[in-house]
C-alpha cells in the first residue's frame, strides 16, 4: 500500500519492528502461566461451593448424564446398531464431544464478562480464553476418569492404547484454546454468540457420530466419509475411542486432527489479539 505526501505516492512506512512485538506478548503470557492455573483452581472450587456433596458432582454428573443418554438413544430408541459396548462408545463420544463444547461456549463469555478487570488492568488479553479453557480442562479429569471406570466394568480389558486418551485431549484442547479465542472474540463483536452456540452444538451432535456409528451409515460413501474427516469432533471422538475401545487407527483421522488444532490454535490467536485494544471499549 503507498499513501500521498506532497502530491507523490510513497510506499507506507511501518514499524521495523512490528513483528517482533509477538515475541514480548507471548513472553508475557507465559509469565503469567501460575495466574491461568491459579484462577481455574479458585474457580473449580468456586462452582461446587454451595452444593452439599461438593467436588463429588465432578464425578456424578458425568455419570449421571451418560446414564441417561444410554437410556435414551441405547435401550429406549436403539441407536448402537449393532455396535459392540455402545455404552463405552456412547461414554467416549458424549465425554469428548462435550469437552469441545465447554470449552468454546466458556470461552465466548471470557471476555464480555471480565470488562471490569480489563478496564482495570492491563495484561495480555488472550489469557482470558485460556485461563476458561484451563479450567475445561481441570474440570474434565474426573470426567474422563469415569470413561476409564465404564470401560472396565463393562469388561473392555486395559491395554496401552488407554495411555494415548490424555494426548488425544492434550491435542484437543489446543483446538478448543482456539476456538475459546475465535468465540471470544466474536462475541463482543456479536452479543448473541452466547445464545446461538447451544443450537450450534445440537446440531453439531448429529453430525459428529456421537450417538451412532458413522460406519453405519455412510456405507462406504466416499464423499460422506471425506466429509466426516474433515470434521474435527468427529475426529477427536473416533481417536478417543480408538484409546480405549481398540480397533485401526486410522492416519487420515489422526492427520485432520492435529492439522485442525495447529491451524484454529494460531488463527484463533493471532484474530483474537488483532483486537486487542478494543476488548475495553463498551
């Protein structure tokens, strides 16, 4: 781009440095790695303080919700089509699918919610989604502990496939960092984000192979099972039962994953902090 002085067009001048300043910003955000963990600690605590049995609904609620699901879509509407422990299989899915779901729905509330600390104090902005998609994080351990504990009863033996589920999530959750970042930010450019998100997800549901076989249905389809690759729940849910459930690893699945979570992680960063100086602004 050029701009006029004296009548002449110059090319625009920009900061030498400009590049550079990434490097300082990411410095400071690291430095402030024992905050992120220490606020998702207090607010761990924070959501089972009023409730009589505490941090035990970290484990019952996990529970309790994969109970009714099971009810629902494996005796009541019969959905496993003939899937070998649909309960293990619905358990993964649901677990991570929702894992994904918290993450960017809290994530577009980090910022719109902290007006007052940012007008307040002046810090890398980008923590706020990180500091939410920490506390997912914490929050899915005993989660995901239950997983572990359905697959054992129902008599999936333990194998070292189970050790890869907390590098399936490891993955995962850069990719929700980045859509934290992404929903952060285009909801204080669209207030309604909070509120479209839930029907997002519903539908985003259907269309992961949560609840049923994607083999089941795409009946060797080329183009749906591209399709299914190219999603990336439905790729973090097929690794995470891979880890668990046994079965092919399959590469192309693996690939779309990682590609997804690099790719939203520095796109999510780097549209988040374009904006930076605007997040105090009512």
């Amino acid at each position: 781009m050029s701009v006029s002085i004296g009548g002449r067009d110059v090319p625009e001048l920009r900061d030498a440095h400009e590049a550079e300043k990434l490097r300082p910003y990411l410095r400071d955000v690291w430095s402030r790695r024992n905050y992120i963990r220490h606020v998702a600690m207090n607010e761990l605590r924070a959501r089972q303080a009023t409730s009589v049995l505490g941090g035990l609904w970290h484990l019952l609620n996990p529970a309790l919700t994969i109970g009714v699901y099971f009810l629902v879509f494996g005796l009541i509407l019969q959905t496993d089509r003939g899937v070998e422990d649909f309960l293990v299989f619905l358990t993964v899915g649901l677990f991570v699918f929702q894992y994904g779901q918290k993450c960017t729905i809290d994530g577009a509330r980090s910022v719109v919610t902290n007006r007052g600390l940012i007008k307040a104090v002046r810090f890398p902005r980008v923590i706020l989604p990180l500091t939410s998609t920490t506390t997912e994080a914490l929050a899915s351990i005993p989660t995901f502990l239950v997983a572990y504990v359905v697959a054992a009863v129902t008599g999936i033996e333990p194998t070292w496939r189970w050790l890869m589920l907390p590098f399936v999530l490891a993955l995962m959750t850069l990719f929700n960092a980045g859509s934290a970042m992404i929903a952060g930010r285009l909801t204080t450019h669209f207030a309604d984000t909070t509120q479209l998100l839930p029907f997002a997800f519903r539908l985003l549901l259907y269309m992961s192979g949560v609840i049923f076989s994607v083999d089941a249905y795409v009946d060797n389809n080329p183009l749906l099972n591209t399709l299914f690759t190219l999603n990336p729940y439905y790729c973090f849910i097929t690794l995470g039962r891979w880890s668990i459930m046994a079965g092919n690893l399959q590469t192309d699945v693996l690939v779309s994953a990682a590609v997804w979570s690099v790719a939203l992680l520095v796109v999510g960063f780097l549209w988040f902090r374009a904006a930076e100086e605007t997040y105090a602004r009512d």
